[in-house]
C-alpha cells in the first residue's frame, strides 16, 4: 500500500497487528463480536486515539493516516476495521463537547466511542439536563464501547442535538444477525427516561459543520467528507486481504484484474483523505461539488472493492468472510455505489448540486 500519510509510525504499527485481528476474525464471525484480543492489539498500536485531541492524549491524526490505518486494519479483519472507524469517528464527535465533557470521557485510556446520529430518540428538558427516550439502530460495536454520542431531537422544537452517554445507562438489544460485518457488533441500544445533564447534550449543526477557525486542523473538516472516509477505508483493506488470501489459488488473470481493481479503490479513497486534509489545513470553504466529489469518490472505492474480491470469488473460508464483509460495506446507506453516483450526476452534468 503506498503511503503519504502525516503519522506513518500509526499506519506501521497497524500493519504489524494485522496477523493478531486475522487469527481471531473467524471467531468473530462466529460470535458476533471482536476478539478480547483483537481490541486489545488494536489499543496496544495506538488506534483507539487516532481522532482523540492531543490535549487529552490523542494522535489528533489527519484523515489520510485515518484511511490508511483503517486500510491495514480491514488487511486483517473488515469488522475490525469498520468497528475502528466508527470509534475514531464518534471520538471525533466528543472533541467537540465542552470541556469538562472531554475530560470525562478522555479520562479513561484508550476509551471505545460508538454513536447514531440519526435522532431516533427524544431528549425532553428537565432541572439540570434532559431526560432520554427511543432507541438507535446499528450502533457498531455498542457491547464493547464505554460512551455513545448517539443523537436526539431536543423537545419542544425538536432541534437535534447530539448526547454523550455511558453505555451503561442504556439497554443493548442482542439483535445484529447479518452475513457480512458480523463481529461488528451492530447492535440497536435503548434509552428509557435515562438522565443526561446538561453540559453532555450538544447541538448537532454546529458539529456536522466545519470550524475554519479551530486550533485543531481535523475540527477545520465538515463531518460527513471525514466520516464517509474513514468509513470507506475498510472496502480498500478487504480488498487487499482477498488479493493476498487468494495469492497461489487464484487464476493469474483473476489475481492480476482483482489486483488493479484494489489499486483503483485505494486511489479514491485516498484522494478524498488529501482533499479533506488540504482544505482543512487552509480552512478553506467547502462547496457543493466538493461534497459531491468526496461521495462519488467514496462510492467508486467501494465498488472496485467489491469488483476486487468478486473477481476471486469465495474459494476458502477466510476469501468467504471477506466476500460478505465488503457486500455488506456496499449496501451502508452513505457508500451505496448508486447513491453516491445519483448524488455526484447533477455536477457531472454541469448542475449544482442541493445540499
């Protein structure tokens, strides 16, 4: 895999786990969540602070070092990989809470952050915070995280806001029975009238924006083109695993188009992690082509993914796995192959784009 990332000690020593999440990713499977041992490695190279502000311990990494570790990470186990994702992601989130927020959640070594944003719950207003009802869908990795920032709409205007709360205050629904990104952990959590105080409830506009006037360059990015990168890196690691899996059984022919077809999906991703790592360094603005870009990008990374490992087909168990790994990365409602490109074709066709 080429590399140009800010931190490539992290990309290093991601790779060098990769070994330890392959031997435990069919148990996994098996389970329907990560290996003991397979968090661990990944809290021992360091990739449970990739977006954790440096204030509080973190790497504060740019988003090229993010997709290349995820990369390496999904090299080994795509649910792993995904799982990371979403971690660094929902870090990201808390980095934007008040103060004594992240000091509170930050306090806890190496701590695991999953989130929702979609507000499927509400946050009704009490003395001294807000008072919590509904449930989130899919919330990756939610039986082995300490901290949601799963949102809500705030009553009476029903304003989203994002809530950080301990995993221990709501309820895990054992329901993520799938084919593919099983060790995930995709599970639905549950709110019922849980108390959130008023210092952890945080608007959600102003966190999905992007901040040009930050201290920290990864807060200067809007969240979806970060988020939908972090995301996609997976498919581009699943890619390589089925290529380096399939070495020696494969036709030649299969291994060399399946070989260009992960060049190619790497290539995508990439490029949207130096547009958003460019753009932030300078606090440029961002346009509605830009957004457009990063989602076409993103949706052709992780077709050629799925062509990738396609193309060798299911012959061994460990090629299995990785096969409904990146079919289930393909059908995530923001990597949709035909989502992004519906959303790139107004600008290819010279229109500016709503949104």
């Amino acid at each position: 895999m080429m590399h140009g990332t800010g931190q490539p000690e992290l990309v290093r020593r991601a790779a060098e786990i990769v070994p330890v999440l392959r031997a435990h990713a069919a148990w996994g499977d098996e389970n329907r969540r990560l290996h003991e041992g397979a968090v661990e490695a990944m809290a021992e190279a360091g990739v449970l602070r990739l977006r954790v502000p440096a204030e509080h311990g973190g790497h504060e990494a740019d988003l090229a070092t993010v997709v290349d570790v995820i990369s390496e990470l999904a090299r080994g186990d795509g649910s792993a990989a995904w799982t990371a994702a979403v971690w660094a992601i929902s870090t990201w989130v808390v980095g934007q809470f008040p103060t004594e927020v992240r000091r509170e959640v930050f306090a806890k070594p190496d701590v695991r952050v999953t989130g929702i944003l979609s507000p499927t719950a509400t946050a009704r207003p009490v003395a001294g915070g807000v008072l919590v009802n509904g449930r989130w869908a899919f919330t990756a990795g939610a039986p082995q995280s300490h901290w949601t920032t799963n949102a809500a709409l705030l009553l009476p205007d029903e304003s989203p806001v994002a809530l950080a709360i301990p995993l221990v205050d709501l309820e895990v629904v054992d329901d993520w029975h799938t084919t593919g990104l099983r060790a995930t952990g995709s599970v639905t959590t549950v709110a019922k009238d849980v108390f959130v105080p008023a210092e952890r409830v945080l608007r959600l506009a102003p966190v999905l924006r992007a901040h040009p006037d930050a201290a920290e360059p990864m807060f200067r990015a809007p969240f979806m083109p970060a988020a939908c990168a972090a995301v996609s890196a997976p498919a581009v690691g699943l890619a390589r695993a089925a290529v380096e899996v399939a070495r020696g059984s494969a036709a030649p022919s299969a291994l060399r188009e399946a070989t260009v077809l992960a060049d190619e999906a790497e290539v995508h991703a990439r490029r949207t992690a130096a547009l958003v790592d460019l753009k932030a360094a300078g606090g440029e603005e961002w346009t509605p082509e830009d957004r457009a870009g990063v989602r076409r990008d993103l949706g052709e990374a992780c077709l050629r993914a799925r062509d990738a490992v396609d193309v060798l087909g299911a012959g061994s168990p460990a090629l299995h796995r990785i096969r409904r790994d990146v079919h289930a990365v393909n059908l995530h409602a923001v990597l949709h192959p035909n989502a992004n490109a519906e959303r790139y074709g107004p600008v290819f066709l010279g229109n500016r784009p709503r949104g």
